[in-house]
C-alpha cells in the first residue's frame, strides 16, 4: 500500500473521517489518501496520522480490525459489513507501506497553490461580469 497525494478537488467534503486514528478532521489543500495494492482507495489519513511511521500506521490499522470484529456496532454506517471492511482493512495493514517523502508533500502544496486555483478563477469570471454589464447598457 502506499500514501497517495492527491489535489483537494471542490467536490471534496470539508471534513472527513481519518481511516487510522477514526477522527474527524478538515482536509487541507492536498488529500493524503491510503491505497491499496490493488490501487483502491482504502481512506484519508489526516494531519496527525501522516507524520506517523509505516510501521506505526500497519500497527493501528491492524488494532482497527480488532475493533471492527469486535465491536462492529460501531460500524453498522459503513456501507459495506464490518467483517468485509476488516477482512480488507487486515490485508492492506499486511501489505509494505510506501510514505511519500516530505519534499513531495511540499511540492504537491505548491502544486495546489499554483495551478489549482479554480475557486479563485471562478469568482475572478464573475467580477469581469458584473463589471462588465452596466458598461453594456451604456450604449
Ligand atoms: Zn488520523
């Protein structure tokens, strides 16, 4: 498995769910998304869990499975079984963890600031619009 990062994009909800630590928490510009090698998406790590080690992150992963066989009440949300969601979790914690050095996750938040600017560009449109009306009705 490895750590993708990934461009934050607007359809993006603010606030998601850590796959490790289970915390709620606000995405930043850049998503650290943990997949599989199968390439499937398996959650986000947030801020906090990304720091940690690979080994680290195999370990809590692993202490997730337990929780789901063993408490799977507070699972019942997801939308696949809590003994599917572990089976898959528990090969993934089996699997090697690839961490994107440091100097990736800057470049990627550069990246984010240079050329993912759509929300800017959007509202930049909108200001051309209205400036650009009343001097139509002037002629
Ligand atoms: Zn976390």
């Amino acid at each position: 498995m490895k750590i993708q990062l990934e461009h934050r994009q607007s359809s993006c909800p603010q606030k998601l769910r850590c796959i490790a630590c289970r915390q709620i928490f606000a995405v930043g510009r850049v998503r650290s998304l943990l997949v599989n090698d199968e390439d499937r998406i398996q959650g986000d790590l947030c801020s906090k869990c990304v720091r940690l080690t690979a080994d680290e992150i195999r370990l809590i992963l692993t202490e997730q499975v337990w929780l789901m066989l063993e408490q799977p009440q507070l699972f019942q949300h997801q939308v696949e079984s809590p003994e599917t969601l572990a089976l898959e979790l528990f090969e993934v914690a089996l699997e090697d963890l690839e961490i994107p050095s440091s100097y990736q996750r800057l470049m990627k938040t550069l990246e984010s600031y240079l050329f993912f600017n759509r929300d800017n560009d959007r509202s930049i449109g909108a200001i051309a619009d209205s400036t650009q009306s009343p001097w139509h009705h002037n002629y």
